[in-house]
C-alpha cells in the first residue's frame, strides 16, 4: 500500500539515479551470488534475513551517550529484515548443543517506504541513513552502495551502525525471480572492498555525530524527533505538516523562529527596496553554520573547492539552486551590485560544487551595506573561505 503523503505537493521524486563517478552505476553487478548450500558460516559480507527491530541500532546510538529510546523490551518486537555481516564468519548450525552466537550486522530497510533522506529524522538524515543502489539520492548523495548482484527494490536504505543480534537468522537473504517467487539458493553479497570502504564510512559518520552532540540540546533534539518517527502514523502527521515549504523542519532540528526573531531578522529596506526571500536564505545559511565542514582540494579539471557536510548533500544541492533563484530575485529588487550575476549564471553550467560558495559570497557584498555583512562572514569563517571576501 502506497503511503497518502505521496501524493502531497513537494514530496521529493522517488526515480532512481546515478552517480555518474561511480562505475558500478553505469555497469551494476547482475551475476547470481550463490551461497554455498553446505557451508558452515555466513561469511562476511553476505546478506542473511535477521529478525530484529530497525530502531535497534538507533537506540545503541543513543545508549552510547546515555540517553535511551524505549525500554528495550519495546524494541524487541520485528520481522525478518535483510541484514548484511559485518565483523567475523557467524555459525550457521549450532555445534552440539552450544547455543549459536549472537551475530553483528547492518540492517537495511525501507522505512516504510520513505524514499528521500529530507522526510526521515535528522539521526537518520545527516548521519547513519545510507542509501543502497538503485536509489533516488544518489546522484546527489556523499556515498552510496551496491550489492552483488543489485538490490531487486528502490530507494532502500542501510543504517550505518553495526547491531550485535540475538535474533533468529533463518538463512540468506533470497533473490526472486521475475514471478515474485524467492530462490532460496541465490542471494546478495558485498564485495571485500566494498566491505572495508563502508566500515570506513560508518566509523566517520560516527564520528561526527558525537561532535554535533556536543552542541548543546543537539542530542535531546534527534531523540525528541526519533521517538515521533517510531510511530507511523504521527510521523505520517508531520510529514503532512510540514510540505511542502517547510519541508526542512521535518527533520526536527531546527526551532522555528520566534515571533521576536522574526522582527529582528525581517527583510531589510533602503530607500524602499526590498529584499524578497531575504529569510529562507538567511535559514539556508543558519544551516550550514550549524554543521562542522572539511574543506578539501580536488584536481578534476584544476584546483577546485568542495564542501562536506553532515547534512545531505542532496539538500546542499537543493539549497544551491534555491540560493541562485533567491539571489536573482533580490537583483530584481535594484540592489546597485549587479556585476556578480553572470558569474554566478555562468558558475552554476560549469561546476555545481562552487555555487553555494558564489552565491554566499555575491549575497555578502550585496548585503553588507544593509546590516548582515556579519552573518555572510560567519558562514565565510566556518568554511574557511574568508579570503574570497576581500576579491
């Protein structure tokens, strides 16, 4: 059954793309992995059926810095999910009548069917959703993954921490056939370097989060929201209050603006010219202050500035035109710098990774006689680019 909020405006498209870097997107795996019928071990790598909950790794997450979910009898209730071995070979049989080990996995899921990491909690948005191919994000996102061979449904997604499982395994994942119908001596597999590049991934990722816990009430946030999104149908409830122009808060961890905020940060005028869409770009900056970024040099086709981000960088995308829509709307309004406009026209068709740097700068020195020189330079500061300033 297709969820109702599909059908709402400013739901994200759900058709599959590409990374056009990544070769397993233009040649995906399509050989059979066959599992081996008399093996003794679930090897590292393949993809088993786990009964476990999907909040089970999220609330190990937050167990880490002590904040817990739900009585963990709550979470243990769930059905058979794909699940792919992480950490060592498990047993497939018991020996004797040893009891057989508990077995450490990342989980995939479709999260009720959630296609884009914009309608998802911000724990799983800017840190442990990882899509798997085919998916919708990819062409956008920072890092996505194939199985051998390709997974059979769309828009599917990884949680990128390891659980260490109780639950019943009962056998690998199956691949089905064009009727639906599961052959259980075909199955699904990650490759070895596969394999090390995702626990690579997941460590950072970790990592990350625990310095954005740091930030005051960053943790009680991502768990207020998380709770919401464990029921379906009051998440359901907020999806359909936030689309489509609020789409951004779905995540939960912006406040919206108080009304004394919202008069101090009101469109400035000069001389009775305004500043259309001044506050969603004002938010978009807001956002990018909120996150730590790493800067890093490229060589394709010269030097060139990348941004990283927790946030998605579907979304940073997604801002960056919204960004050149808003900046262009603001030329409209007669601001007296206009020179900057056909850089940024001719920017956006040669390489979208500058836009967001353009566009932030063009809005600074457009701005600064107005009163938010400060706030431009901040968002400078943070992405290390404050020598743009002064060109």
């Amino acid at each position: 059954m297709v969820p109702s909020w599909k059908s709402l405006p400013g739901v994200p498209s759900s058709a599959p793309t590409q990374d056009v870097a990544c070769s397993s997107c233009s040649n995906p795996a399509s050989r059979w992995y066959r599992h081996k019928p008399f093996a003794s071990h679930f090897l590292v790598g393949e993809v088993v059926s786990l009964r476990e909950s999907v909040h089970t790794p999220i609330d190990a997450i937050f167990k880490t810095a002590k904040l817990a979910l739900h009585p963990v009898e709550g979470l243990k209730a769930g059905g058979y999910r794909p699940a792919i071995v992480v950490d060592k070979p498990r047993l497939i049989h018991p020996i004797g009548t040893q009891e057989l080990p508990a077995i450490t996995a990342y989980l995939l899921t479709s999260y009720r069917d959630i296609h884009s990491s914009k309608l998802l909690p911000a724990i799983l948005k800017d840190h442990f959703a990882i899509p798997i191919s085919p998916h919708c994000e990819i062409e956008s996102c920072t890092y996505h993954l194939h199985t051998s061979p390709e997974w059979q449904k769309p828009n599917r997604w990884l949680i990128a921490y390891p659980v260490t499982s109780g639950g019943t395994v009962c056998g690998p994942w199956s691949w089905e056939n064009a009727r639906g119908v599961a052959q259980e001596d075909l199955s699904f597999k990650i490759g070895v370097n596969d394999m090390d590049e995702l626990q690579s991934v997941c460590d950072e990722r970790m990592n990350i989060w625990t310095e954005c816990c740091a930030k005051k009430g960053y943790l009680e946030k991502c768990a207020e929201t998380y709770r919401i999104f464990m029921n379906s149908a009051a998440w359901e409830s907020r999806i359909r209050q936030f689309l489509p122009d609020r789409i951004h808060e779905i995540a939960g961890i912006y406040d919206a603006p108080q009304e004394s905020q919202c008069e101090q940060d009101s469109p400035a005028t000069s001389g009775g010219i305004s500043f259309p869409g001044l506050e969603p770009l004002l938010h978009v900056v807001n956002t990018i202050m909120a996150f730590p970024h790493r800067i890093q040099e490229g060589n394709t086709g010269g030097t060139r500035l990348r941004y990283h981000t927790t946030l998605q960088k579907s979304e940073l995308l997604c801002d960056s035109h919204e960004l050149m829509r808003l900046v262009l709307q603001m030329s409209k309004g007669n601001l007296k710098t206009m020179n900057p406009w056909p850089l940024v026209v001719d920017l956006v068709k040669q390489d979208i990774d500058n836009v967001l740097h353009v566009l932030l700068g063009t809005a600074w020195r457009s701005c600064q006689g107005f009163g938010f020189s400060r706030l431009f330079k901040d968002a400078y500061s943070v992405l290390s680019l404050s020598p743009l300033l002064s060109s």
